[in-house]
C-alpha cells in the first residue's frame, strides 16, 4: 500500500476512534480545504463537525472495504456504522496529498436501507 493510502487510512481511522486532534496534527495542512456542504469551510470548520460528530455517535464503526490511489488521490470506501441497525452508511473520502499533508478533502455518503431490493448489498 503506497503511503498515501496508509496516510489516509490512518486519517480516517483516527478520526472515527476519537483521536481528531491527533489526526490533524499527523496528517492534515491546517490551510486545505473540504467539500462538506455540512460544515464551514476550511480544515477548522471540519475538524469541529468531525468532534460534534464524534460527541453524538461515540461508539462508531469503520470497516474499510477498498483503497485507490491515483497520483496525489486517494479514495477510501468504507462501511461506517453509526447506530447498529439504525444509521449505517457506505461512504467514500477522496483525500488530496501536497508533500505529506492531506491539503484537500471530499467525502460522500449513502445510508444503507434496511429492505434494499439489491441483494448484491453496498459492498
């Protein structure tokens, strides 16, 4: 795994188990930017939805299901749990890389419906 994906992974990981600050500090340039039209813009705006976010859903899960890299790119999809059996969610974080800082973030997210017709599932 290049070490952009681990960068990411290990982004990723940190800031679902609670460890946001220390997530930041390692991995993040303080001046990118995000595309969370749920947050204020710039890292500070996030950082404070991802803390919020982490007050309210403690006992989260991440499951990674799959790592792209392309170039400075990485994508990370994975199966978040929120609520067990209420709110889960596939998502996907493309994390842009200047040097060794994450400097760009986009992330989308579809919730998982519990009587899907598609039995081939989310992931």
């Amino acid at each position: 795994m290049s070490d952009y994906k681990k960068a990411a992974v290990e982004f990723l990981q940190m800031v679902v188990a609670g460890d946001i600050e220390k997530a930041y500090e390692k991995h993040a340039d303080m001046g990118g930017k995000h595309h969370n039209s749920f947050c204020p813009a710039g890292f500070e705006g996030l950082k404070k939805g991802m803390i919020e976010n982490d007050a309210q859903f403690p006992n989260k899960k991440f499951t990674v299901k799959h790592v792209l890299g392309d170039g400075d790119l990485v994508s990370v999809h994975s199966h978040l749990v929120l609520k067990p059996g209420e709110l889960e969610l596939s998502t996907n974080h493309i994390l842009r890389f200047e040097g060794e800082r994450i400097v760009e973030i986009w992330d989308c997210a579809q919730q998982i419906p519990k009587d899907s017709p598609n039995k081939d599932g989310m992931f």
